[in-house]
C-alpha cells in the first residue's frame, strides 16, 4: 500500500485563459509539477464571470488537459478570484490583554484579529481575507509576535480584503458545475506574489503587478508584510480593444498585431513601417503603420501605470518601495512594457516568472503561469499549517495567514 | 428606486443634468449611492465629450447646426443648437418634480445651454437649481463676459443659482501645488455640492425638502462656498462640524453676511438628539441671526463610525470688482453645410468588446473607452 500522496492543484480562473495546474509535494518538500491544462475562457469579463455555462465548459476543459498529462484525478481545486469588485482596506482593533501577569497569549491575539474584522459591510459584501500585519502592545509598535510579552493593552492591525457575495458565488457556481469542490479561495494578486516575489524584496519594499487580459491585480509589501492591494479593471484585454478600435481591425487581428509588433514604447523605431498580419482574411489590412500602433499601447500603459503612482502615493506608500516593481501575467509580455514602467515610476522594474518549482518548467517558465503557480504553492504552505495547527483549536476561521511562509509558520 | 412610492399624477423623478464637456464630467462623478437616487444625465454639442463619459443618458443637441463639436464662444449657435432638441429635452425633462443642472458658465455650451434649459424647466414648473462656476481670471474678458451675460440670464428667476468662483476655490492653495491637482480640487467641490444637494432632497426618512426654503436662499446674490470634513473617534460630530466651518475660509464679517446654509451629516452610526443640537448650535453661533438653515442626515453603511459633514454657504459677497467689461460683440464664424441628423450608437462607437459590460468607472471616466479617445489624442 503506497502512502496517500500530497497533491494540490491549483486553477486559475483568468479572463484570456483557464489554467489548471496538479503539483505534487515530494518528501524533501520540493514542489513537482506534475500536468498542466490551459483553455482559453469564455464567459468571462474583466475577471468576472458573465455566463456560467461557457465558463463551465472552459474549465472541464482545462482541468482534463491537466488530469490526463498526469493520470491524476482531481477532485478539488484551489482557485484564484479577482475583479474590480474587490476592496481593501486596513484596520485595526485594541483590546485589553487578558491576564496581564502572564503576558500577551495566542488567545489574546486571535481574539484581537477577530475584533478587527468586525467591520460593518453592504449586506451584498464579504469578507475575503483577513490579512494580519502586525502588533502593538501598550506602546510598543510593529511587533510581529507578541506572544508572552507583558503589557495590558494589545492592538491588531489587519489587512481586509472584501468582495461582492454574488461574483464568488458565480465563480463557486462555475467550479462546482464543472465536477470540483472548491478548497478556498486566494486573491490572484497574493497568490502570484508567492510564485514570483522573492522574500528580501518583500522586505525591502515592493510592488507586484499582475497584468492580465481583464484586470490588473496588485499588491504592496514592505517588511515582508501586506500593506496594500487594489485591483483595476483595467488590462490587456483594454490594449486590444483600443487598437481594434483605433485601427479598425477585428478583435483578434488587433490581438495578433499587439503581440507581433507592438511596443509601450512609441518613439523606439524611428521611420514608419507598414505592419502585416496573418489573419487578413476578411479584410486586406494594410497601410497598418507602427508608429500608430506603438502609440495606441503607450498611451493606455501610460494611464496605466500613472493610475499605479498616484495611488500609491495617495496611500503613502510610494516613497518606500525600495526594491520596486514586479510584473507578471500575460499583459507583462509586452515589448518594452518595463522600460515604461521604469520612466513613469523612477522604479527598478523586472518581470517575475514563477521559480521554486519543478517538471514541466519549459511550459510553466512565464509569467502567465504566475498565478497558477503561486494558487499550488498556497495551497501546500496551508495544507502544512493546518496539520500542524490541528488540535490546538486556536484557529480564527476564515483568516488566511496571507500565505506568507513567515505568518503560516509563525502561527500555526 | 422607489417606484412603490410613486404615486399617480404626482412627479416623482429628480434630474441631475451635466452641461458641457466639464458638466458632464462632474455629473459622472457623482458617488453611486447618490447617483442611484436621481436620474443622470449628460448634454452637450460635442460628440467628444459624451463618449468618454459613463453616463446612461445622453442628449446631444444641435447635430445639424454645429456638427457634433463644441460650441467655443458661439452663442448665436447655441440657441440654434438649443432649438433644434427643445423637444427631445422637455420630453425627457416632463415627468421631473425637481432639476439640479451642472457646468462650467466659461465654455460656449454651459454659458448657453444652462440659461436656456432653465427656461425649460420654468415653463414646466420644475424646481431647478443650477450648480455652476465662475471662470477664473486668466480665461480672460470674453469668457468672463459670456459668465456674466448667462448668469443675468438664470438669475431672471425663480430658479435658484449657486455660483462657485474658481478664483475664490483655488485662493487658498500653495503657490507649487501642481495644477493637476488645483483643478481636481475644484471637480471635489463642484461634486461634493451636488452630492450634498441631492441628499438633501432625497435622504430618507424626510424625503422631500423645503423647495420655498431652498429657492429663497439660493436666489441671493453672491457666490456660494462649499466646507468638508470627515472625522472619527469621540466628539466626531463637532469635530467635523467646526472643521467644515473653517474650510469655508471666510472671515467673520463674510460668515456675518451669507444668507443660507445646507448642513449635511452623512454617516453609519447614529446621533443623538443632543449632540445633533449642539453641532447646528455651532454653525448658526458664527452667522447671523437671520441665517436659513436647512440640514439633512445621510445613512451610509460605508462610514461606519465615521462622520463627514458638508456645509454649503450662499451669499457671500464676490471677491474683488467685477471681471467683465464692455460688451464685446460675439463673431460669428462662417456657416457650415448643414450635416444629416442621425442616430449615434454612443457605445458602438466607443466601447467595442466592452459593449455589453458595465463601464470600469474611473473619476467619472469610463475606462473601458480607448485612452486616446478620452484624451482626445491624434493618432496620425
Ligand atoms: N475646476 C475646473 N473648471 C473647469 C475645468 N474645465 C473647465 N472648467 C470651467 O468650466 C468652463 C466651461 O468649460 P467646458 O465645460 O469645457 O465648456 P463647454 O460648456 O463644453 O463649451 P465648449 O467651449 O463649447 O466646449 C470653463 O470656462 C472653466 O471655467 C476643470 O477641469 N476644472
Ligand atoms: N507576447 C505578448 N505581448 C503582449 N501581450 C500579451 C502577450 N502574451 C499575452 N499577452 C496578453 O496578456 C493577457 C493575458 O494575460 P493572462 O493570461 O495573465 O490573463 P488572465 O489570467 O487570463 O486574465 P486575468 O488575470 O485578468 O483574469 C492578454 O490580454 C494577452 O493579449
Ligand atoms: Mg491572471
Ligand atoms: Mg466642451
């Protein structure tokens, strides 16, 4: 009799495409990929799902690609949501310490959380997440475990994430459809953030931005703590649609033409050329010029990342991203897109492909696979917190120890 | 909405209507809440400002005689322009019980239209009151004289007028403030005024309001100035109350001589009937004895324990002399062939795959709408 085997699998949700993705864990701990199954989506808008029945099939597509590469049955799935739907915000609740002549205890702290997220929302808003950032107690600041420390007051100052009840619902509908039972759910953002964040940018201050075909998902870490996630429903999907509309070409030929040549960046190729594409069936395309071309995907990123700035200044945020930004998802591709990042931000810009896994790495090496990854990588930090933590009936439901290793193995 | 309130024969709607490019920009700004309660809705000659805007209603006018563009300093246009949909407008404007109209009074369609849909709604016997600004300085004589002409114009009554002076909103500001931001200052006052209007005349439990009330104080002369402030934690009300007061940056003669004052608290908690007396006691304590004052408690979940109090200030006496100077006769620019009067598929033309999809609303911009048609850029 061999030993039940620790697999997760991970699915991704997207606006362009449905990725499913089955990881082993090994013995040593090393994560494996064993399959991959990607379709394109249907039913989906901006991240949402619009109609359930085309997404269904999307999905019971991409996970048999998946199951038959490995011969693995899957019966659940870890999946990501986003959406301009989601808010976040920070709180922060203060409670007296217990029994002061024994110190701040586990209890306590939970018992602080829980008050924090008790704010009041819209009757059709959830919480998604409650995110724990750090602790004060009396006047002692920025404390990540307070566990035993003597004092009388304690304050919790959490991260929440919040929804709208109805688009989970859709999306659990969808999955449910499909034949799989959804384990959780992770907001894209975090869960590409741990496929392609390393651990001493999240110290020093950074931005992950996954740009993908509907929304564009961030979120801001500084000292390895979540302090800031928006999501904009702005994304690739934007890219195509104006140059569809810019250059009079049907939605897949601007498609083609944005990957083929496009660049952020207008003022690279000096001269003109003419642009020619393949799907030029229905209508001789020519006289395309890349100039305009060029233009047409600057100006958007351009609003795009300003959008970026200005919020994270607003939040106040911006002067301390010391290791700058990241990119990922597919919208990261683009040619040049980091080059513009860098002039409107000032930052240090790279693009994060997923690392810390094994198999089938010349599918999964790119950043369109981030979220994917990082759903697996989730589910696998989880799945060993929970164990450890079982019995000890100390946990908070609904908390998510933000999948950060330094939360999951701190408290549980 | 409310539609088992409705009852037969008696108006029911209240419009919010966006004149001109800027107009239309403020009304899409409006916060949702406040939006669902009134219908919305956009004008303008130009064809430009109406696509990028989110609005569900959309009323171009003059499409044979102006094109499709804006109007500039046109105004003999303009009343053309304003004719040729006269009947598309009282037709959408029938069944209205009250109208707020917003728009800058500098650019060719606000200083035209406004005056000429006020009119309008005289005719139909419906409570309007007009949001509007006064241009700054530098936009020189002829705008300030097209100011001055309209505002004459609304002020013919009985409608009420409150009139923000951009000179005065942007007096206060750091000389280094960046004029991006000066102008969004601006767009939150315009905004936070209409939205403190609109509460006003539809907050529950009351719903209704003093229209007599109303009309008397904004049909003094002078200019209106808006105050706001949020604040949380114990004594939140006053505390609001007090700042709000000292963001009207009036002095005490000033704060001595307005005529009327809209407070409106907006929160998730509740008040109570002593601390509700005492922040009203603050605001009549610095004005006048004559001062009418109208308030109104907004609900919203979304605060929570927080309070945001916004106090809007009419009649207060203009700043300096006055801008305009002797009447300088508008040029009319030579005829255009007159265009074919079609139907224009607002969304076809502009939103493509996102057709269907509800707008990814961004300060009042659709998103969804290709960045170089919102900007208004040339791609040859
Ligand atoms: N605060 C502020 N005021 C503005 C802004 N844009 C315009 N205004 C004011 O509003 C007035 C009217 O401008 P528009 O709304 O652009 O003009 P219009 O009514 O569409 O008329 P046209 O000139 O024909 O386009 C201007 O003279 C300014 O005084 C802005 O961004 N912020
Ligand atoms: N080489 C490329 N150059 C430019 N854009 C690209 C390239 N490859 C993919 N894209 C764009 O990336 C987007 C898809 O990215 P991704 O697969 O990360 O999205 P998704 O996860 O399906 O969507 P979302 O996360 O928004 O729900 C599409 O808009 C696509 O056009
Ligand atoms: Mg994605
Ligand atoms: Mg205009």
């Amino acid at each position: 009799m061999t030993q039940k085997r620790d697999i997760i699998t991970g699915l991704d949700v997207g606006t362009t495409k449905i990725c499913a993705l089955v990881a082993e864990r090994e013995e040593n701990g090393d994560i494996r990929i064993l399959g991959v199954g990607t379709y394109p989506s249907r039913g989906l808008r901006k991240g949402e799902v619009i109609n359930i029945t085309e997404a269904v099939a999307s999905i019971e597509k991409a996970v048999s690609q998946a199951e038959n590469i490995c011969e693995f049955e899957v019966t659940s799935v870890i999946a990501g949501i986003t959406g301009s739907h989601i808010q976040s915000f920070n709180s922060r609740a203060v409670l007296p310490v217990a029994n002061p002549s024994i110190g701040v205890t586990r209890k306590d702290m939970f018992r602080a959380i829980d008050a924090a997220q008790a704010v009041p929302l819209p009757r059709d808003r959830e919480v998604l997440h409650v995110i724990p950032q750090e602790f004060s107690v009396d006047d002692r600041k920025g404390i990540a475990d307070p566990e035993g420390m003597e004092g009388v007051r304690l304050e919790a100052q959490v991260h929440l994430v919040s929804g709208e009840v109805a688009a989970r619902r859709n999306l659990v509908n969808c999955i449910t459809q499909a034949g799989f039972e959804v384990e959780e759910f992770v907001l894209q953002q975090l869960a590409s953030s741990l496929a392609v964040v390393r651990k001493e940018e999240q110290q020093s201050g950074v931005v992950l931005v996954d740009i993908g075909g509907g929304t564009t998902d961030y979120v801001y870490f500084r000292d390895e703590i979540i302090r800031h996630t928006r999501v904009l429903g702005v994304g690739g999907d934007h890219l195509t649609n104006d140059i569809s509309l810019g250059m009079k070409l049907l939605l897949r030929q601007a498609e083609e033409l944005k990957k083929k040549y496009g660049s952020a960046l207008s003022d690279r190729v000096t001269g003109d050329d003419e642009l020619a594409i393949l799907d030029a069936l229905v209508r001789p395309a020519t006289g395309l010029s890349r100039k305009k071309l060029d233009r047409i995907i600057e100006l958007r990123l351009t609003e795009l990342f300003h959008l970026l700035r200005r919020d994270l200044e607003e939040e106040g945020h911006f002067q301390s991203i010391g290791s700058g930004l990241v990119l990922t998802g597919g919208g990261s591709l683009q040619k040049d897109i980091a080059a513009l990042a860098g002039q409107i931000t000032g930052l240090p810009v790279r693009i994060g492909t997923p690392f810390g896994v094994s198999g089938l790495r010349e599918i999964i090496d790119s950043p369109i696979y981030s979220t994917a990854v990082g759903l697996v990588k989730y589910g696998f930090l989880r799945r060993s917190s929970t164990d450890r933590s079982r019995g000890t009936g100390d946990r908070v439901p609904g908390v998510l120890f933000n999948g950060i290793k330094r939360w999951l193995d701190r408290y549980f | 909405m409310n539609k088992s309130a409705q009852t037969e024969g008696v108006k029911q709607k209240i419009a919010l209507w966006g004149v001109g490019s800027w107009g239309i920009r403020i009304a899409g700004s409006i916060q949702s809440e406040y939006q669902q309660r009134v219908e919305v809705v956009g004008v303008d000659s130009d064809v430009q400002s109406l696509i990028c805007s989110s609005l569900v209603h959309k009323i171009i006018i003059g499409e044979k005689t102006v094109r499709s563009r804006g109007l500039r300093r046109d105004t003999g246009k303009v009343e053309k322009a304003f004719r040729e949909s006269e009947a598309k407008i009282k037709s959408k404007l029938a069944d209205c019980r009250a109208l707020l109209i917003v728009g800058g009074l500098g650019g060719g369609v606000g200083s035209g239209v406004i005056p000429a849909l006020c009119n309008c709604a005289r005719e139909l016997k419906i409570f309007t009151i007009a949001f509007v600004t006064h241009p700054f300085k530098f936009e020189g004589k002829k705008k300030n004289l097209l100011f001055q002409k309209a505002r004459e114009e609304i002020e013919k009554g009985p409608v009420g007028l409150a009139c923000f002076s951009l000179d005065r909103l942007v007096g206060r500001i750091e000389d280094d403030t960046p004029h991006e931001e000066v102008f969004r200052h601006c767009d939150r006052i315009l905004k936070e005024a209409v939205e403190c209007m609109i509460s006003y005349l539809t907050a529950p439990p009351q719903r209704g309001g003093d229209y007599a009330l109303l009309e008397s104080i904004f049909s003094s002369p002078g200019e209106t100035v808006m105050g706001i402030r949020e604040a949380a934690g114990p004594n939140h009300l006053i505390t609001a109350v007090k700042g709000a007061l000292s963001a009207l940056s009036l002095n005490a003669t000033e704060l001595g001589m307005i005529k009327g004052v809209l407070l409106q608290l907006e929160t998730g908690g509740s008040i109570s009937f002593r601390r509700l007396e005492q922040a009203i006691g603050a605001v009549s304590g610095v004005l006048s004895e004559d001062v009418d004052l109208l308030y109104t408690i907004d609900k919203s979940k979304e605060k929570g324990e927080k309070i945001m109090v916004r106090i809007m200030a009419a009649g207060v006496p203009e700043e300096g002399e006055n801008a305009a100077g002797q009447a300088i006769p508008v040029t009319l620019t030579a005829d255009r062939p007159p265009a074919k009067q079609t139907e224009i598929n607002f969304k076809r033309l502009a939103r493509g795959m996102f057709v269907n999809t509800d707008p990814t609303l961004f300060e009042g911009e659709d998103m969804d709408i290709p960045t170089f048609v919102r900007k208004g850029v040339s791609l040859e």
